[in-house]
C-alpha cells in the first residue's frame, strides 16, 4: 500500500476533534467546511474492537480507472489534496479500462449540427430511452475534454470514423488495445507529481455520513483493518457490475451470471452498493437492457473482438443460418449470439471486405492476438471449419447475394439495412468461434448534470459524486462504441471538478 504521511491533515494546519467536529480544507483552503462527526454505517455486521485509523483529504476517488483518474486529474489540478481508492494490489489496478479497446466516441467535429448527429446516433442506440441531457451533455463536453487531456502530454491517434455512425472515434496511443495502460499510467504519474495519495489494496466498504445526511468519508478495508478516509467528498467511480453474478442474476435476470466477462471479474458493483446503501436510487439497472455483450472470440474475450469488420460481414450461426442485422453493430450482434444454438456463431466475410479498410485493421488486430481467422477456398471447407451443414451455408449465402442491392439487403432473411456486400471472392474467412461476453453494465447511479448523486424523489446526496460506468442513464439496450470511455473522461473531469467544491 502506498500511503502518504500521517500527519498530512496537521500540516494542512487542519484540526480533527474526533468527539466535536471535523474541519476541512477544500482546495487551497479558502473553503471551510465544518461537519458533524461522521456516524457509521455498517452493513450486516456490528463494528467492535479498536477506532479505524483516520485518513483525511478534501476529496477521496473510489476506484482507479478512466473515470477515477480524469476525476482526481480535475481535482488535482484545482489544488485539492485527493486520494485514489483501489481495492487490487497495484499491478492490477485500472479495472475494465485498463483492458479496453481505449476508443473514445466522439462529435466529428464542434459544430452544433455535429454534436445533435452524436446525440441523435446515441438516443437512437437507446431506442429513445436514454437520459438525453446527459447524452447533450457528453456532445459538448467530449472534445473539450479530449484536448484536456492532449494538453496534459497524453496522445491519441486521429479521429477514426465509425460508420454507419456520424461520430469520431480517438483512439488512445498507440492504438487499439494498446493505449489504455499507457494512458492510464501517464494520469497517475501527472496526478502524484501534483500530490495525489493512491492507496492499494484498499476496498471501499461504505460511505460515511453526518448527521446532516451530507457524505463526509469512506471506510475502507485494508490489510491493517478498517481506514476511515474523512474528506469533503467523495467521487465514486467504482465501474459497473459485470463482475457480479448475483446482481447480475438479480437486475439482469436468470442465467447473466453465466455469461463470460471480458474484463476486469473483481469490478462488481460496489460503487453501486455504496450508493444505494447512503440513499442514492440506482437507474436503467433492469433485464438485458441493461448490459453491453459482444461476441467475442474465446480464445481472447477481451481483444478478440472483431467489431470494427462486423457490419460489413454475415453472422453465422451452427444451423448455418444467418440470424440479425449485422449492421446494428455488435452489441444487437452479442445478444442475438446469446440465443443461438451453443452460444457460438461465426463472422464470414470474402476477400473483398478483407480487403477494406476495416477488415486490413481487423485482420492486423487479431495477428497481432496471435488467432488465425478461419481460411477456406470454397463455401464448402468454411462449412466444415465453422462446424455448419454445408448445403444450408450454401443457401444461405446464395439468398443473401441475391438480395443484396446498393449496400442492403432488405429482402433477406434477416434482412441487412446497411453495408451488405456480396459474399462472393475467395478465399473466405470466418471469426470463429465467438461466443457472447460481458463487456460493461449500463445501469447504475443516478446524477444530475453536475454528477452529483441523487435520490428517487430527485433531492441530491451532499458530497456525493458519480462518475464512469457506476453511473446510470447514458445507455440503454445498446451505445455507440467508444460511449463508454467518452463518459467516463466527461463524467470523471465534472465530478472532479465538482467535489473540490465538497
Ligand atoms: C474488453 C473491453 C473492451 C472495451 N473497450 C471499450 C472501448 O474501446 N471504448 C469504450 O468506450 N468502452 C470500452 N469498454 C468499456 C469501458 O472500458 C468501461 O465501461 C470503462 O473503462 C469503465 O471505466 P470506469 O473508470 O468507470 O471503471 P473501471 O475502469 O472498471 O474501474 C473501476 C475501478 O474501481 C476499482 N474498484 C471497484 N470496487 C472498488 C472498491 N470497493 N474499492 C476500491 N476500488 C474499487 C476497480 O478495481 C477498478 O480499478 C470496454 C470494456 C471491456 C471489458
């Protein structure tokens, strides 16, 4: 565990009373808040034996990945004395932003016009059921934020376009799969030359409230017991629930618990359970609307994701049957997956679109995963290598051909709306096999626009923030890629920016 000293909290010049009050310093100190003593809270068990040792700050980060480093960033940055939460050993700190692609969604440009095409791709994703102010919200605020972080030294690759989608992607250097460690790494080293604490091994247990019902701390469990870290607020950016089979079984419903999950299996609600428990209410949490799946190939859940090549191919299921519209893109692909026959499918695609710029990426990414796709100089072979009746294959790809008609293909079974190429010029190649993988949870805390958590009757929690993928509202069913990472740098810059004014 890396702690800083102590005595930090004296040489603030800051005084705790422990029977009276506790003072803080927020920021440079030009604030003073003054809060009763915290009481406790403690879920399922009574608290006996000595007092936690105490840790104070002006804001504590629960969590340590995209949305937790933009938060102490901002904070940090404002002259506020910030620890970072994170409940794993320090090699594995980062969650599921640490694994992911590192694509960051983005308007194509600063135009109004530009930002309601983002907006518009996003509520459509949602079936017009995410929360649009927050989608507003991230239009305005994402390329403000991305230059942020280029201004701090961090790089990004050029903006990428997303069809069918009228949004960028910026992709964080070197490319995908490959930035996020770095960039994640470069924030924490700005973040502790500015002074930040990151503590290790510290799980974030429960919130600490006054009796004023305003959030004045964390305890945390640590390998030396409990620590009380007392601030003046508290960002939570603990991630989602994917990791959790029993909220999972719970919000999702029977059988989620089972799928895979493409990243980080400690991530498991906890920010969402903290919350809940300090009277925050918890939203868009329920059914299968409420997670992100990709098929992804077994051999790598978390890179093996062929999505950028996915709306251009046909998926293909062990009937040798196709079985949704591929470009809807690859969350609509992931659930379908999850009620095909085995839970396994394949993604066929010609020479032709192996040849585009989408298949030479996708082509070059899963070299670079060392999986070979499957090659096949007739239908035939592709057949028995993706374990589906020949002739069925055959037929299906014949009906397919022949309704496909400037880039649709409206008349097949299911039809395709965008991106229909004929499956035509050996060799063939398939992904194969992909099964269906949890990549994020899409419910979580609800927050106003200052990312201040919220009750059901919609009165604010004081001193809570909320921030990445514990926060609930943006999506729905289905997103944009890149939605993700683009929230949680909005999202993680506005609640820090926020919580240095407690
Ligand atoms: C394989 C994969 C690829 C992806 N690719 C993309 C992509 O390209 N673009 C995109 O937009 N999205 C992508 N996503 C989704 C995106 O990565 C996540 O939604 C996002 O990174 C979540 O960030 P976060 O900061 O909210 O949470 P996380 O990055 O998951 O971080 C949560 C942190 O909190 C810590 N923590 C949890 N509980 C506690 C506790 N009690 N106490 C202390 N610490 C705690 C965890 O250990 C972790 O460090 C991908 C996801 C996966 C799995």
């Amino acid at each position: 565990m890396e702690r800083k000293k102590k005595n930090t909290v004296e040489e603030k010049g800051v005084k705790l009373n422990r029977r009276g009050f506790l003072k803080y310093g927020i920021g440079t100190g030009t604030i003073l808040a003054v809060a009763p003593f915290p009481l406790r809270r403690v879920e399922a068990a009574t608290f006996v034996g000595p007092e936690p040792s105490v840790e104070n700050y002006d804001v504590i980060v629960v969590g340590h990945g995209m949305a937790a480093m933009t938060a102490a960033l901002a904070a940090v940055e404002r002259g506020a004395k910030v620890a970072v939460l994170e409940k794993q050993r320090k090699s594995l700190y980062g969650g599921n932003s640490r694994v992911s692609g590192g694509g960051f969604c983005t308007p194509q440009n600063n135009s109004d016009k530009a930002k309601e095409l983002f907006v518009n791709d996003f509520m459509k994703k949602s079936r017009y059921r995410a929360d649009k102010r927050m989608t507003e919200s991230l239009a305005e605020n994402v390329l403000k934020d991305i230059e942020w972080l280029i201004g701090h030294g961090f790089e990004f690759l050029d903006p990428e376009p997303t069809p069918p989608y009228n949004v960028n992607v910026r992709v964080a250097a070197p490319g995908w799969y490959r930035g996020m460690p770095r960039l994640l790494e470069g924030m924490l080293k700005k973040c502790k030359e500015k002074g930040m604490a990151a503590y290790y091994d510290t799980k974030a247990r429960e919130l600490l409230v006054d009796s004023s019902a305003s959030i004045v701390g964390v305890r945390a469990e640590t390998k030396d017991g409990f620590v009380d870290f007392h601030a003046g607020a508290v960002v939570l950016a603990a991630g989602g629930f994917g990791g959790n089979e029993q909220m999972l079984e719970n919000w999702v419903g029977p059988g989620a618990g089972e799928s895979m999950v493409r990243g980080a299996r400690w991530v498991t609600g906890d920010g969402h359970r903290m919350a809940e428990a300090a009277g925050a209410v918890l939203v868009k949490m329920a059914g299968i609307d409420g997670i992100h799946v990709g098929a992804v190939h077994v051999k790598n859940p978390a890179a093996g994701n062929p999505f950028r090549i996915l709306p251009y191919c046909i998926g293909i299921n062990k009937n040798g049957k196709r079985y949704v519209d591929e470009s809807l893109g690859y969350v609509a692909h992931g659930k379908a997956a999850m009620s095909q026959p085995d839970m396994e499918v394949a993604l066929v695609f010609d020479q032709q679109i192996a040849d585009m710029p989408a298949g030479k990426a996708v082509l070059e990414q899963f070299e670079g995963l060392k999986i070979e796709p499957i090659k096949a100089n007739t239908l035939a072979e592709l057949a028995s290598k993706i374990e589906a009746p020949a002739d069925t294959l055959a037929d299906t790809i014949k009906q397919f051909n022949t309704a496909v008609s400037g880039k649709k293909a409206l008349d097949a079974d299911p039809p395709k709306t965008d991106l229909a190429f004929k499956i035509e010029k050996p060799p063939y190649f398939a992904f194969y096999p992909l099964k269906p993988g949890i990549t994020l949870t899409f419910g979580g805390i609800k927050v106003d626009l200052n990312r201040r958590a919220l009750q059901a009757d919609g009165q604010l929690i004081k001193g809570l923030y909320a921030a990445g993928e514990c926060v609930g509202g943006y999506f729905v069913d289905d997103y944009v890629g890149g939605g993700s990472l683009c929230r949680c740098l909005v999202d993680g810059r506005i609640a820090g920016e926020n919580a240095t004014k407690g």
